[in-house]
C-alpha cells in the first residue's frame, strides 16, 4: 500500500509527533535532549519553519510548528533526526534504527484548536505522572510560554499572542488556561488525528484545506473543543 502524502501548507500550523522504534527511549539523558535541541533551533532557522511549543519525552518528542515553506517540516525533521540518530548510536556504541518510521503530524485550526494543542503539548510529562505542574519540566516550552524564560527557539504563534498586550498578560493567562483540563474526548481526537495525518478543525477548515491541497483529511466530528477560548475570553474582558 503507498505511503500517504504529506500535505503541509505554508502558514498552516501542524503538531508533530516523532516516537522511539517500539517505544524504546530515544533520550536517556538530559544531555541527549539538550543535543537534540540545539539543532532543531539550528535547522529550523535554516528551513524558515517556526516552532510554537515542544516536549521532549523519554521515548517520543512533540512539536507545534509552522512551516513558512513547502518542505520547513520535512526538512527539518530529517536532517535534525539523522544527525541524532549518529549522535546516539556513537555515544551509545549502537547500530540501526532509532525512530519508529516517519514523524507523524496533523494540521490544526489556529482559531479554535491551537492553544489547546499548546496545552495537549506541554501537558505530557503531567500526563506521564512524571511531575504535577508542567513549569517542573525542563524540557518543554512551558516555561517559555507561561513564565518568560528567554528562548531562541520559541516563536509565538499569532494565537498565542492574542492572549493580552504585554508579556506579563500573555503569561499570565496562558497559566490561566492550564487551569481548566483538557476534555478526554478531545485529547482522544488530537491522538488520532495525528496518528492518522489528518487535520483537527470545523467544518469550514477541513474544507478549505481539502480546496488547497486536493486531499480531504476529515476524520472525527468537527466543532470547537469543550471550552476551547471561555476561560481566556473571560480574562481579556
């Protein structure tokens, strides 16, 4: 059966997905995820692809990016996994595979659906049951987004930047949002969304895509996420 193609509009917010082979861990130290970092900053300047929010886990890593050119994605994830797989396989005197396939990724609504893809991002390792507050993780972006840690690799995505007028009211809603759980329903969706390399929007959305693109990438009943801007509509009243 031939592979899927990837549909990857310019100025089209995507959430990416890369896993281990098997699930096995591809960061067994923090300096593995430091070196990993390091050139997704490095080849996603050189690929013009911007990156909103990230998470390294032990055995997988999530990114929201946006592409400002046809192959930012693809590009970028490929030089900077094959230049990772050489790094892990010397350090750790191993050969072969590392990652399971190809990267996964879906394209997502910036008006509906962004920020709580934000959120189903930096939400993992609370998930994960490997700390109780995303601020206690290193290695995502929640500290950029929600507490003002400098970062050359964040770029806030025009969503993001519609949550107040200054940083410190940006920040501080953003923390807001985390206040409110994610709905199962929609974390179920983003999960297979992603797996599937579909798009997670309303109805007009998945339709404007399929217009752009020739390719209808529908898969689960569309409309905005329980709760998708209440909370943050409150706060910028």
């Amino acid at each position: 059966m031939p592979r899927k193609p990837r549909v990857s509009p310019i100025k089209v917010s995507q959430h990416v997905i890369v896993r281990g082979n098997n699930r096995q861990p591809c960061f067994i130290c923090e300096e593995d995820m430091e070196f990993y970092m390091n050139y997704l900053k490095e080849y996603a300047n050189k690929h013009n692809l911007k990156i909103h929010a990230w998470v390294l886990m032990p055995n997988h890593i999530h990114l929201l990016v946006t592409p400002m050119n046809t192959n930012s994605v693809s590009k970028t994830m490929q030089d900077v996994g094959r230049l990772y797989v050489r790094y892990f396989n010397k350090t750790y005197k191993r050969t072969g595979t590392l990652w399971e396939g190809r990267y996964k990724s879906s394209l997502v609504q910036s008006d509906f659906y962004l920020l709580a893809v934000y959120r189903y991002i930096e939400l993992n390792p609370v998930r994960a049951s490997m700390v109780k507050d995303p601020a206690g993780y290193r290695f995502s972006s929640y500290q950029i987004n929600a507490l003002g840690k400098h970062s050359n690799l964040c770029i806030p995505h025009s969503e993001y930047l519609l949550l107040g007028n200054n940083d410190d009211n940006r920040q501080q809603n953003y923390r807001s949002l985390f206040e409110q759980q994610l709905d199962s329903k929609l974390i179920n969706d983003i999960r297979k969304i992603t797996n599937k390399g579909m798009a997670i929007g309303n109805e007009k959305f998945i339709t404007q895509i399929k217009k752009l693109t020739g390719h209808d990438l529908s898969n689960v009943s569309r409309g905005r996420p329980i709760g998708w801007r209440k909370k943050v509509v409150t706060l910028l009243l």
